[in-house]
C-alpha cells in the first residue's frame, strides 16, 4: 500500500528568460537571431514549459528596436491554432494586467501579446504558456555590468528554474573574458540554459 493513497499530478514550468546582452550586432546577427527567439518562443505554438517568456535587453542598446520589430514579424506568421486547453482565459489575463499592450495579429490564432515586466507583478510569477511576452530593460554601463545584473533579475525575480537563454555576441564574450564569463555563469540558477541558442531545445 502506497502511504499516501491521493493522486498527485505535477508540471514543469516557469516564468523562463532570454538574456540579450549588448554587442556590434550586424543586419545579419538581428535577423538569425529573430528567428531564434521566434523558436524559442512559439516552438509547439508557444506551448512548451521552457518557452522564454520574458526578454531582458540593456535600456538604449540600439539594435533591440530592429530585433524587436523582426521578432514580432516572425511570430505574426506563425498561425499555428492554439490547441492548449485554457490558453485565451490566461492570455486575456496576461493583457489586462499589460498597461499598453502591443498585440501583434497571427492570422485566426490567438495574438500575440507584448508587455513591459514591470507593468504587473504576476509578470514575473506566472507562467502564460501561449503566446504572451514581456520585456524588461536594464540599466548598465557595459556589456559585463549588464550581464551581471540581468543574472540578478533572473535568479531574484523571475519564478522557477527550469531554464534561461542567454544572446551574446562571440566578440563580446570574448571581451569579457572566459575567466569572468564562465564566473558570471556560474552565478545562473537554473537547471538548463544555452547561451546563444534556446534553453526550449529540450522540450517537454
């Protein structure tokens, strides 16, 4: 006889982040990357428990605009129907809680909806599983400093661990260092990430 005779079910999850660390991005860099972030979002129609769901980007870094803009175009063709039971009641909730919210259209899918993080708490708490997003900027004098205080949010106010992204160009992570690099990482809290590439590749 088990102890305890109650079914227990359970769900991996997480409020996830990207990490865009500031670098000498070209036209090429924005777009490949686009369409990373693109994946790493609405990979399984954006149903995917490691799907990120928070960017966090330097404030004033110039190119997040056109990364910004090339990413809202990548997700506005991906129409692929929202299976997933739940998901407009959660998205509803995701936008009234956004102060202005950027909806992007996705044909007969439910849109896109785009938020600041510090617009709501529950930004940082609960997980929207579907095609909700929001976007923290943070202040930093350097590559490093941003990195380091992005680890910070990460690790102190966003709910789970799961798994965290992080975008960073070779030239800059080679300007930091490996030494410091490799220190600042260490520092990440979560059970999967990838750095340049999608923590979502293990999906579940």
């Amino acid at each position: 006889m088990p102890l305890n005779p109650r079914r227990v079910t359970s769900e991996l999850g997480g409020v996830s982040p990207t990490i865009i660390v500031p670098g000498p991005w070209s036209e090429a860099d924005i777009a490949f990357q686009a369409q990373q972030l693109a994946t790493q979002k609405m990979n399984n129609g954006g149903f995917n428990c490691v799907a990120s769901q928070v960017l966090i980007l330097q404030q004033g870094w110039e190119p997040a605009t056109a990364l910004l803009n090339q990413l809202y175009r990548l997700i506005a063709a991906n129409t692929r129907p929202d299976y997933y039971p739940g998901a407009e009641n959660r998205l509803t909730d995701f936008r009234l809680r956004a102060r202005q919210p950027l909806e992007i259209a996705r044909g007969n899918a439910l849109p896109l909806i785009v938020a600041n993080t510090d617009d709501d708490p529950g930004f940082c708490q609960q997980e929207v599983f579907g095609p909700g997003l929001s976007v923290t900027r943070l202040e930093a004098d350097s590559a490093e400093s941003f990195l380091r205080q992005a680890i910070g949010y990460a690790n102190q106010r966003l709910q789970g661990t799961l798994g965290a992204n992080i975008v960073i160009h070779p030239r800059t992570r080679k300007a930091i260092g490996r030494k410091r690099f490799n220190a600042l990482i260490a520092e990440l809290r979560y059970g999967t990430w990838r750095s340049t590439a999608g923590a979502g590749w293990p999906s579940c």
